[in-house]
C-alpha cells in the first residue's frame, strides 16, 4: 500500500509540475487545472477503496490502479425524420440536434473518461420504445438527450421520483452555469404518473411511479435514467449560441457523468 501511495504521490507531482511549469498556462489552465482535479479525485478515490488486501505488490501498478468500468446508456432522444423526428422548428430537427450532441459526447468521454464504457443505441428508437432498449442493454447509468420545444429558453433536467443524491443531476446544473449558459427556473425536477413537474431537493426522495417510460423502466431496474432537455428548438437565438457553447455542454455532461462514477458508482 505504501509503495503505491508513494507512486501515486510522485505521479501527481509530476503532473503538478508540468502543469506549473507549461508555459502555455494562462491559455490552457482551465482545462488542464479541471482535468488535474479529476484526475486528483479518481487516484484518490482508488487509495481510498483498496484495502491493503485488494493489492498484490508483485503485480504491474498500473492493472492495481485500474478502474471499474461503468456501463453508461446514451440514448439520442427520438429516432429519424420517418420514424420519429421529436420536435420540429424553422427547419430544425430534435432528432438531428439530439444525435449529434450524443456523438460528440461519447468521442468525449471515450477519449478523456475511458473507464466509462458508452454505449449508443444500435438503431435509434422512437422515444415510446426507449425503454425497451435499456431492458436489453442492462446499462449501469442512462441519459436521454433531448430539445425542448413550446417557447422559452435553458437547460433543464427531469429525474426519477426516487433518486437520492441528485449527484449528476446537481452537478451539471452547476458547471452549466458556471459556463454561463442559461438554466431553467424549475431546472431540476421529476414528474410522476399522477403529478405534474415537482422541483427536486437533494436528500429528499418522492415516491410513485414515474411519468416517462425512460426514467421508470431505469427505476424498475434500480438504475438512474434521466432526461436532458438542452434547449429549445423552436427558440433561433438560443438554438444559435447552443451551437456557439457546444462544446462547454459536452464537457459539463462529462464531467458530472465522473463525478456521478466516483461519488455513486465506484463506491458501490
Ligand atoms: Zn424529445
């Protein structure tokens, strides 16, 4: 154990060097300070799950600090322009918007977060048969992405009735609005078969059934499955700068889907 503390202690210096040391700092420093930090919570994540009993010395350091990977289900909200197209506006497709922002998010993660194992809809389905897919799939986590539609403008989550700790939910609200990018008043909410939207508190689970067939076949599962709802689509300005801040959406999602991995999933 404490060879491996030694080696994670002088990696982390090492990467703390670099860092201090790059002379590109003030350009890049975001980035890198943020994916120091994950790495930071991940090692010492590690240290604190491995008993010294977990741990064969003889072994190469690298398998003993290998991560569990956790099944993560995307789900592109809606299906195709004949199938199912979701909502429609000026030109603009739900299913398109959706599907692209699911294929820059799992290169994202598959490329920065590789102990999350994305999996993708092998065909996409309509929005009533989502369910059926993770029936199939048995994911550890779900994420439906959508775009709303009805007029207004901002991110907005709905999550299961049951779900605790709002860990991913609460956590991409935050970074979202850290990058400034707008959030609905009600950002945060669950809706069940006999209720409408009901705003969601940390530590303060609700019982029923869930509304969407997405979130309730995830909760007759025991997983989290939630929906993002983006932007709206029938919105042009902020459809128009969802396309300017694409990126800060994909790196928030990704980000929170970690912190959910480490505070959630790895400790189980
Ligand atoms: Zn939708």
């Amino acid at each position: 154990m404490q060879r491996i503390t030694k080696f994670l202690i002088a990696y982390l210096s090492f990467i703390v060097f670099i860092v201090s040391t790059n002379p590109n700092n003030q350009v890049v420093s975001k980035n890198n300070s943020s994916s120091i930090d994950s790495i930071n919570e991940t090692i010492n994540e590690v240290i604190e799950n491995k008993s010294s009993s977990d741990i064969k010395v003889d072994e190469p350091i690298i398998e003993e600090i290998s991560l569990k990977k956790m099944n993560l289900l995307i789900l592109s909200g809606h299906a195709s322009l004949q199938k199912d197209p979701g909502a429609v506006s000026q030109g603009r497709y739900e299913y398109a918007y959706a599907k692209d922002l699911t294929q820059q998010l799992s290169n994202h993660l598959k490329t920065n977060y590789p102990h999350i194992n994305v999996i993708l809809e092998d065909a996409p389905y309509k929005a009533a048969e989502e369910a059926l897919y993770i029936g199939k799939v048995q994911p550890d986590y779900v994420i439906s992405i959508h775009f709303n539609a009805g007029g207004g403008t901002g991110f907005e989550i709905i999550t299961p009735l049951k779900n605790e700790k709002l860990t991913f939910a609460t956590e991409v609200v935050k970074v979202l609005r850290d990058y400034d990018i707008p959030i609905r008043p009600l950002s945060i909410y669950s809706r069940s078969t006999s209720t409408n939207r009901i705003e969601r508190k940390v530590n303060q689970p609700l019982n029923g059934s869930d509304y969407y067939a997405v979130i309730n076949k995830g909760a007759s599962m025991g997983i989290i499955s939630e929906i993002l709802e983006i932007e709206f689509i029938d919105n042009a300005q902020a459809m128009q700068r969802y396309e300017q801040n694409k990126t800060k959406y994909v790196d928030a999602i990704a980000k929170s889907i970690n912190k959910y991995y480490i505070e959630e999933y790895n400790k189980n």
